[in-house]
C-alpha cells in the first residue's frame, strides 16, 4: 500500500477509538485507493486524504419529550455533515436504539462515495438518535420528532444539508419532521427534506427506489454475464422498505425471493413471498415477520439462524450493516449463490466480502454501488421541487433505471482501467474518489 494511505489509515485508527463501524467503512474505501494513488500522486498532496475522513461538522444535541404517560423522555440526536465538495450534504435520519456517533460517521462516509456515483451533485452525510420507534405512539413519534427537529433545523436547509430517511424514519416521521420545521422557520421550503408525501412535494418511485435499484443493479450485472434474474432463487434480509421493494422488483423480473427477516426472526416461503401479505403485514399493520408466517401455510418461521442457510441464486441483504460474517458467505457460495446486490449500508463483514471476492464466480456489488438508487432518487424529488414540477412513475423509474446502469457501467469501466477487472468494489470506490477529490483540488484546502 502506498506509504500515504497507511499513515492515513494509522493516524485515523488513532483520532477515533472505540468507532469500528466508522474505520471498517474507512478501511474499505482507503485499501481500494493504492491504484490510483500510484498513478495521480496529486491525491495525496495538500491533506485531501486527511480532509477527506475527518467530518466537516459534527452535531450531536439532546432531545427530550413526554411519552402518553407523561414521563420525560431523553434521547440524544446525531447530525454528521461528513463532505460538501459536490453539493449540500444529503443523507438519511436513522431512529434506531443501535445509533451512536461511530454508525453515523460510518453512515455519512459511505455516503459521500454513493451520492458522488450517482452524478446528482449532492454531498455526503448522515443523521438520526437512539429513539427507537416501534412500540410507540403516534403522538410519542409526532412529539419525538418535533422536539428534534426544534434543534436539526438550525443546521439544514435546500442549499446546505437535506435529509431523507433510513431505517426506523418514514412517510410518519417525515411528515412530523417537516411539519415541524414549517412551523419553526415559516418557510414551506419543500427541498429541506426527502422522502415526502406525494400531496406535498414528494416524488414518485422513491418508496421504492433503493430496492427498486438494487435489484436493477443485479439485473446489470447478470446481463454483463451474458445472464439473467429471470427463474432465479432470491434470498432478501429485512422486511422494511428497501427489502419490501427489492422483493417486489425481482418478482417483476421473473425471479422467487423466498426469505425475508426481522429483529425476532426470519421466514422461509417455499413457495415465494406472497407480497401483498408482507406489505399489509408491515406497512399497515406494522407487525412482524411472525405474523406473515402465521397466516401464510407455506411459510416458516425461524426465531434463530439467518436467511443466508437457504440455497439461492442471488442474495440480497437488505437489513443492516455487518449481517453477512465469514461462515454466511461461505454457506452462500457452498450453495451456489451467484450474485450479490448489498441494499443495506455494509450489510457484509470484510471477510465475507473476502470470501464473495475470492468465490471466481460470484459477482459481488458494495451497497455504495448497489442501493444509491435511494439517494439518487431523493435528489430527483429536490429536482422536481426546484423547478415546481410533479414526474410520472414510469418517467421517474426510467431515470433511475438509467441512474443505476450509469453507475453499474462506471463501476466496471473503472475497475477495467485501474487493473481490476469486474472487481466493483475497487470500481465503486475509486469512481466515487476521483470524483470528490477533484471537486476538493478546485476548492482549495477548505
């Protein structure tokens, strides 16, 4: 490795003990970069790399409010504001009990190099707190989300930071956050946030846009191949919004996802995910897989084990990070599986990632590559509020479409020109460097 990365991996190991999901993420991105260091030694001059890992804002900020028994509650916020070189910083709000400061810079760094692939002119950065809203109310969520949003709004707006959402924050949250931040600023700024309802400056297709694109990502790949999705077994993690819609894209390309999970267990359909259950299940019912398999006869339920033990075809984790370890893959490729599309945030471990690589007949896609369809999308909707303009479906999923195939194709061409052919790791990230690295050369060091 060039002397240059190791010093910046070493001294960032050094600036952030006890952050492993953040220096797992770093790690990832550096390692890939030998190449084109090599070649453009510029990339190491003037502390881009050293700018580049360290944060240009972090915010953390406390959040109280008063569950329906009217006891004060106290959760912490996180805003990670990680890079601007190409465009406000965008990236999503997670609420979940898992949330500390290392998941979100972890977040906001793999989403500098996602948005940069989507070529949307958006920066990188992250958000969320450790409020966990299964379980509560309405009222708690609406009264959890304004009490946030009385300090994230000070820090956010169209030309600066817009956030979206991730696990835990959806169409709910998203309405109680903008309402929130209307009232507070007096300003109907429709761009502020992403992932709105479609009455009040939402887009179509961005429910579905990160499965939508993961599952197009893996067509891609299958057709770089000379194959298809089509008659394919798929096996999905999660049963939130990415995985929901990555099953209901593979259906419509003719493949059989036949698993999907929770934090209580995981099912296994023999007979394919009968969608619509699944869909009035979460998305009405907000219940759990348990339920899906209680009323569905040819479904079973698992409280232990994962997903990944059912031979596939393609495999589509879409739950969380670090939810395929070493023995998963082994166990994936042992079966046969051939391609793997990541909808989650680095849903696979480094030596999982190892063991896909190392496989010779495993087409392996990072999530920065696979699930910017997201993102890509939430920039589109900021499009449509600008210019005031409303998108049909189909004219909305053929940007995307067209979005992930640029990307899918970058990836490879990439890979190709740095001596790694079909690797998309090294294509995703050093495609995604060289992009913000020359927007930071221009800037000067700020």
């Amino acid at each position: 490795m060039h002397p240059k990365l190791e010093k910046v991996l070493q001294e960032t190991d050094q600036r952030n003990p006890g952050e492993p999901e953040f220096l797992q993420a770093l790690t990832e991105v550096i390692e890939s970069l030998d190449p084109i260091i090599e070649r453009h030694p510029e990339y190491a001059d003037y502390g881009l790399l050293e700018r580049l890992t360290e944060p240009e804002r972090q915010i953390i900020f406390r959040v109280p409010w008063v569950n329906d028994k009217g006891e004060v509650q106290v959760n912490r916020g996180y805003r990670v504001e990680f890079n601007s070189a190409l465009g406000p910083y965008k990236g999503g709000l997670r609420f979940h009990k898992s949330v500390n400061r290392n998941i979100i810079k972890f977040l906001g760094f793999e989403q500098i190099f996602k948005n940069a692939l989507t070529n949307q002119g958006i920066g990188g950065g992250k958000g969320g707190s450790d409020f966990d809203p299964h379980g509560k109310s309405d009222n708690e969520v609406m009264l959890f989300c304004q009490s946030f949003m009385t300090e994230l709004y000070r820090h956010i707006g169209h030309m600066t930071d817009v956030p979206a959402g991730d696990i835990g924050v959806g169409g709910r949250e998203i309405g109680y956050l903008f309402g929130q931040y209307k009232r507070l600023t007096g300003v109907h700024e429709s761009g502020v946030l992403t992932g709105k309802g479609l009455g009040w400056g939402g887009s179509l297709v961005r429910t579905e846009a990160t499965g939508y694109g993961q599952v197009m990502f893996a067509q891609f790949m299958a057709e770089d191949r000379g194959e298809s999705l089509e008659g394919r077994t798929c096996t999905v993690s999660g049963s939130g919004n990415v995985a929901i819609y990555a099953i209901e894209k593979a259906q419509q390309m003719g493949a059989k996802p036949v698993t999907c999970s929770d934090s209580n267990g995981w099912v296994y359909d023999k007979d394919g995910i009968d969608l619509d259950l699944l869909k009035e299940i979460k998305e009405v019912k907000r219940g759990r897989v348990a339920d899906y398999a209680a009323a569905r006869p040819s479904a079973e339920f698992h409280e232990t084990g994962n997903v990944w033990s059912v031979p596939c075809d393609v495999a589509l984790p879409s739950a969380t990070q670090n939810e395929i370890n070493e023995e998963d893959a082994k166990t994936l490729v042992k079966n046969g599986c051939k391609y793997v599309a990541e909808g989650a945030n680095m849903p696979s471990t480094p030596q999982a990632i190892d063991v896909f690589q190392g496989a010779g007949d495993v087409s392996y896609a990072p999530g920065k590559a696979a699930n910017a369809g997201g993102v890509g999308v939430s920039a589109l909707e900021m499009e449509q509020n600008a210019s005031r303009d409303k998108w049909t479906f189909e004219y909305t999923e053929k940007k995307l479409h067209d979005m992930m195939k640029g990307i899918h194709d970058d990836c490879l061409a990439t890979a190709e020109e740095y001596g790694k052919p079909k690797d998309y790791v090294y294509g995703a990230n050093i495609t995604g460097f060289r992009r913000v690295a020359d927007a930071m050369l221009a800037h000067g060091v700020v």
